[in-house]
C-alpha cells in the first residue's frame, strides 16, 4: 500500500514540518520544498558511528564531533536545513 498525502502549492514552513506524522521517515524542508526519506538502514548507522569515531579521533579539542539528532537543526519560519548524520561544533 502507497501513503499519498497532499501538500499546499505554496512553500512549506517549519509549522509544516511539524504536522507531519511519526512514522520512522525523516521529513525534512529544502528552500520550503518536502523531502521524505526512509529511516537509515543498519548499514548506514554503522557507518556513520564509525565516521563520527575517526572524525572525533582527528579533530581539535576546541571542537566536538556529534551524531544526528533531531535538536541538531536550527528551525526557522522559513527553511530547515537539512539534518546531517554528523557534524561538528564549538
């Protein structure tokens, strides 16, 4: 079975986002347009925590190294930036 869904024509805001079910996909807005993905695979995660290992293993001690996490992104009324798998930060 296939979810449809209908969107608004207009570009979408992080009220939006919000609306949108929990059902393990990540939702996330690009320029006020809807990108759906499926959940990262097991694959996936074990190559990210290992990224996040080497990267943590190389990288200044002023910095920190994290994994993705919905708090990671900075919402606004008008774009949501992507969530990464991994980043830095002061």
């Amino acid at each position: 079975m296939v979810d449809v869904m209908t969107l608004p024509s207009h570009p979408l805001l992080a009220a939006d986002l919000d609306a949108m079910p929990d059902d393990g996909r990540r939702y996330e807005l690009v320029d006020g347009s809807l990108i759906v993905t499926p959940a990262p695979s097991v694959r996936h995660q074990i190559v990210v925590m290992r990224l996040v290992v080497l990267l943590d293993a190389a990288c200044p001690s002023d910095l920190r190294v994290l994994s993705a996490s919905p708090s990671l992104p900075s919402w606004s009324s008008r774009c949501c930036p992507p969530a990464p798998d991994a980043s830095t930060s002061l």
